[in-house]
C-alpha cells in the first residue's frame, strides 16, 4: 500500500514534470528517454497504460501553452492525420462548408511545412477565422445592401418628383438636389420633355399637313409666271402640272412630313414622288396646288401625249357621240385628235368636225383675251393694245419707248420699248 501511494507520487512528479518539458519546448523522444525519466519509470512498480497516457497528454498540455503564447495559429479543414511536427489542435471552430474546421499552432518555423502538408491533400489552410471571415464579410454586404436600398429609394422619390416638376424647378438643379434626384435623373427627364414636345410638334405637322392632301385625287398645279422687276433678271417660272392619283409614302422615322413624300400614278402600275409632304401641303394651303373637280382635267394618257405644260389648252369635243381630245403639243405644227386612251383618232369626219370645233373655240378664247387686253389698255408681245400710245417726252438721257413691254410691264425704258416691240403700227 504505501509503493503504491509512494508510485502515485512519483507518477504525479513524473505528470508534473512532462508537463514542465512541454512548456519548456523539451523534445518528446528525448525528453522521454532521457535517463532520470526511464529511472523515475523503472522505479515504479506498476506502469500501466493510463499512466502513460497522463504523462503523453501532460506533455502536450505544456507544449500546448508554450506555443499558444509564442507560436502561429493557422486554421484548417484537413483531418488530424496531417497534422506532424509542432501541430497542435487548439480546437475545432464549427462546420465550414461540410467540413470540420480545426484551430492551429505551431512552431513560427515549422508554418511553412504545415501548411504545404495541409495543401498536399487539397485542404485548405488560413490565417484567420474563415467563419468568421465570411460571418463579417456577409453583415458588411448586408449593411452595404441596406444602405443602397435607401439611396436607391430617395433616388426613386427624386425621380418620381421631377415628372411632376414645373420647368422652373426643374432648371433649378439645388432644388432637384435637395428632393434626391441625380444628375441622371435630371438630364433624361430634361430629354424625355424634350423629345415629348417635338413628337407633339412632329405629330401636330403631320395631322395637320396631311388632312389637306386628298389621298387618292388629282392635283393641279397652274404654273407661275412671275416678271422680273429690272432689266437683265431672270423671269421665275413655274410650269403648269397635273398629278394623278396621289397618295402619301412615308420615310423613316415615320410622321415626319420632310421625310414622307407624295406620290402620283404613273398609269404602269408604279408611282413617283413629286415633292415631300411638307412642300405639297405648303403649296396646297397657299393656292399654288389645287384640288381637280369632277371632269376639269383631261384622262391622263391624253395629257402625257401633248404635254403637261399645255394641259389646260387640251379641249374636249363630242362629235357624233364619240368623245375626243383635241390639242397641241408643245412645238408642234397641227392639232392632235386623241381618245380615251391617248391614241390617234384616224377617222376623216371625226377629224374635220373636231377641229373646226376646236378652231372656233380658239378663236372665241382670242377674242375674249383682245377684248380684256384692250380694256386694261396694257400692251403685250402677243396681244397688242386696240389704241395708240402717244410718245412721251424723254426726260434726260433716260431711254424711252411705248408703254407697255413684254408681259404687261409699264416700264418706258424696257428692252421691248427700246425696240419697239410693244405696238404694232
């Protein structure tokens, strides 16, 4: 009883003492066969197992300490099978990602080795707390989150108060400010405006340019002489025209009248443009382009055939129930008798009978022209007036001549007075 008492002495020494050696930073296998502890085993009457395991797990206790105040602490997922070395587990910090996560230290010299004899078996290895790592990393995200959840919200109330903004506040970029809109924010809602008003203007262009062109009618144009106010100008000149069967082709982008036309039937199946539907409808609200009634104009081959120019002297005819068209083409020597269709009329008692119409015709439209030209007393180059014009007095050294002139001028120095052309003696 008392070798027993006086063994559990000299176990609790031997305890003590490979708890001391641990500290110290001793070496196991040295430490343990060294001969005070092999004589301190010896000596003992009785050495079982758990005493050895008290000894083993005292030594790592100390060895534990020492290293917990002077060594590295690493951090795993590898099992206790890699550790070797200096590696002692401090304790296992919670599951990561499956695997159970194991607190480190080592000796400052051996981190390099245990930690490429962690990698070698595709473990990972950190110096810090993964989970709580990650446990930061995501209430910093969140945080983040949350903070731009309410700018995005006061930059949603911003927003929404610059569609109700009056164009004063909306120029006032402090203001537009103070209510959380953005710089962004102000700009496009300043384009959106933009781009709204001129797609109203756009908008109102096109109902308005296009409800004065009939789709689908004739339109006359009567031509436009205008004379030159001097000598040596060009006179502006617009020919006489007829477009049939117009119809609108819009452009890209769609209802903008500069880049839509109007088109006119070309009696083949296919249409051509004759201007944009800003000009047409310009040139329809200021009386230079009318619309056609009922019969006014000649079918169009019959126009095609003598010439636009000459549309209106085209003249219709009925002999003996057949109706032809009688006209001149421009520079021509005789009158073309024409059907429906723009073809020759070739038969003799039609041919005769039309043109002494024609002719008696003509002549009462130049009798009707002498007789207004000599009550406006108004001198022309085709048309001269019924009376004489007395001579004036020349005033200085200014050219003087007959009044009148070419087209109905008044001027006493014009080139037709200077050569006399004015008046027929």
């Amino acid at each position: 009883m008392a070798e027993a008492e006086a063994w559990q002495g000299d176990a609790m020494n031997l305890v003590e003492a490979a708890r001391a050696a641990g500290a110290a930073g001793q070496d196991w296998n040295r430490w343990i066969m060294s001969d005070e502890v092999q004589d301190a085993i010896m000596a003992a009457p009785d050495f079982n197992t758990p005493e050895q395991e008290a000894i083993e797990q005292a030594f790592t206790e100390g060895r534990r300490e020492k290293l917990a105040a002077t060594g590295r602490i690493m951090y795993t997922t590898a099992p206790k099978d890699y550790d070797s070395g200096s590696a002692v587990e401090l304790a296992v910090m919670g599951d990561f990602f499956g695997k159970p996560l194991r607190k480190i230290v080592v000796e400052p010299d051996d981190y390099q080795w245990q930690a490429n004899r962690y990698g070698s078996g595709t473990y990972g290895v950190w110096d810090q707390d993964p989970i709580e790592e990650d446990r930061h990393a995501r209430e910093k995200h969140d945080k983040h989150r949350a903070e731009m959840a309410a700018v995005d919200a006061r930059r949603a109330a911003g927003a929404a108060w610059l569609r109700t903004a009056t164009a004063e506040e909306l120029a006032n970029e402090e203001l537009c400010e103070e209510h959380g809109a953005t710089w962004q924010a102000i700009r496009d809602e300043r384009t959106r405006r933009r781009e709204e008003a001129a797609g109203k203007k756009q908008g109102d262009e096109w109902s308005s340019a296009t409800s004065v062109i009939p789709v689908g009618a004739t339109l006359i144009d009567d031509g436009e002489y205008i004379v030159p106010t001097m000598v040596g100008l060009r006179p502006i000149h617009r020919p006489a025209a007829v477009h049939y069967d117009v119809k609108i082709v819009e452009g890209w982008p769609h209802g903008n009248v500069e880049r839509a036309e109007v088109h006119e039937a070309t009696g083949k199946g296919s249409s051509k443009s004759f201007g944009t539907v800003a000009h047409v409808a310009d040139m329809i609200t200021r009386g230079k382009l009318r619309v056609a009634g009922p019969g006014e104009v000649p079918p169009r081959a019959v126009v095609e055939r003598i010439g636009y120019d000459r549309w209106k002297d085209i003249r219709r005819v009925e002999v003996g129930g057949k109706i032809v068209w009688v006209g001149r083409a421009m520079f021509g020597s005789e009158d073309l008798i024409l059907d429906e269709n723009g073809r020759l009329v070739r038969a003799k008692k039609i041919v005769e009978a039309a043109k002494a119409e024609a002719d008696a015709a003509e002549r009462a439209r130049i009798h009707a022209v002498a007789t207004k030209a000599s009550e406006s007393d108004v001198g022309h180059a085709w048309a001269p007036p019924s009376k004489r014009v007395a001579r004036r007095r020349p005033r200085g050294r200014r050219l003087t001549g007959r009044r009148g002139g070419w087209f109905g001028q008044r001027g006493r120095h014009s080139v037709a007075a200077r050569k006399g052309w004015t008046r027929r003696r």
